[in-house]
C-alpha cells in the first residue's frame, strides 16, 4: 500500500475530526472511517477528505445476506473509497457479492476498491472465541480458515492481528494482511487484547497498520505520527 499507517479516526463528528487533521497541514493520509463517524456524517465526509486528497478507508464491516451485501458495496464503491470491509464470517458466497458490488458501483475511469475480510477482532481473545461466540479450536486456527475462504472468494486482503500474519502469508502469500491494534510500548492496550508496536507488525509481515489512540489522543499527533512510520519504515 502507497500508505503503510492508517490513522482510525474514531471521533464523534466531522467538527472533531477536523480539528484533529488541522494539526496535519497538507499531509496527505490515509484515513479510516468507523460505523460511529460515518452513521454521524454520511457519505459528504468521505467526498470531503477525497477531495483534500486523503485515502480513505470505510471500514463499515459489512455482514449479512448475499443480495444486501452486494447492493451495499455497489453503493459504497460510487464513494470511490480506497479500502472498505466485510465480516469472513459471513461466508464465500458473500464475500464473492461484495467484490461483484465493488466492481458494478465503481464510476467509470476509477479504481475498483480494495475489500478486506475480517478475520477475528483484535479485541477477541481464544476464550471468549470458545466459550462465548461457540468457534472451537485456536485463534490462529479460526483466522486462518477466514483468510483461506477469503481467498478462495477473492478477496485479497484480511485484517487480523500481526500473530496471525506469519501464517496468514505461509498459506497464502499473496495475501495483503492490515493489522489494527497497532500501539506504543507506553500506550495502555484499552479494550484490544493483542496488540503489537509498529516495528512488531512489519516483522510479522504486516502489509498496512491502523492506529487510533495512540495518535488521536497524543499532544503532539504529527509527531507521533511520524515516529510509528520511523519504527516501520527502519525496521
């Protein structure tokens, strides 16, 4: 990916979040939209940051019957977003619809959006994997079965934590793996349970990171910033 650090931007509203990029300058990012932010602002903040050259990541996880799926990324590839997501839970048959919306959504003369396949949330341990949502086995286990259905759909990117990468590309090397999560070594790891540095992340073979709070709640983001894209790019 041209932009290896994506910044969650897990505001309230557009207000916050500008206010929070006015500390950028002319840096251009890459930017991830959540359901809180984008079910707020709707789809003039996505054209917003296009239009101020940023990319932009709609990470809206889609999740639910075929037919639903595909009309919901057509919808979201007339966007023109970079990135955008879908549950690998949901099965290949719904995966194989989402890239079918993509591609029919997409304005003539555009770039198709990527799609990304969740995997397991970095805020899902093995145990609340076994005992509360009833998947047996391991994590790596459960994610790896994801990424291969993933693959088979065609989809060619998954997030999953950077444990999970190392195996992900042994199974399937061509797979592009973004991983959130992504922390300092000062930071609390909050509610996300497997967290990693930005420099843990590429050893692992991450293709792309997403980090939130360590950068929107620094005092100085831009430096913040630029520091987890030192660790990156040096290691």
């Amino acid at each position: 990916m041209n932009h290896p650090l994506i910044i969650a931007m897990d505001f309230k509203n557009k207000t916050e979040a500008g206010a929070f990029l006015d500390k950028f300058g002319e840096e251009k990012l890459f930017l991830k939209i959540g359901m809180e932010l984008f079910y707020r602002e709707g789809p003039a903040l996505v054209h917003a940051w296009k239009e101020r050259g940023h990319s932009v990541f709609l990470d809206l996880k889609l999740h639910d019957i075929p037919n639903t799926v595909k009309s919901a990324a057509r919808q979201l590839a007339s966007l023109e977003v970079d990135l955008t997501t879908v549950h690998a839970a949901g099965g290949r048959k719904m995966m194989e619809a989402a890239l079918e919306g993509l591609e029919a959504g997409t304005p003539a003369g555009s770039t198709v959006p990527a799609c990304a396949a969740v995997t397991q949330l970095t805020s899902t341990t093995e145990h609340i994997m076994n005992k509360e949502i009833g998947i047996p086995g391991t994590l790596e286990e459960s994610v790896l079965r994801y990424a291969a259905g993933a693959a088979e759909a065609g989809i060619d990117h998954v997030v999953s934590s950077a444990w999970e990468v190392p195996s992900i590309k042994n199974q399937t090397p061509a797979m592009k793996a973004v991983t959130p999560g992504i922390r300092l070594k000062e930071d609390a790891e909050d509610d996300q349970k497997r967290v990693v540095t930005p420099a843990r992340a590429k050893e692992c073979g991450s293709d792309a990171i997403v980090a939130g709070r360590s950068i929107t709640l620094a005092e100085e983001p831009l430096h913040t910033y630029r520091m987890m894209m030192k660790q990156w790019r040096e290691y």
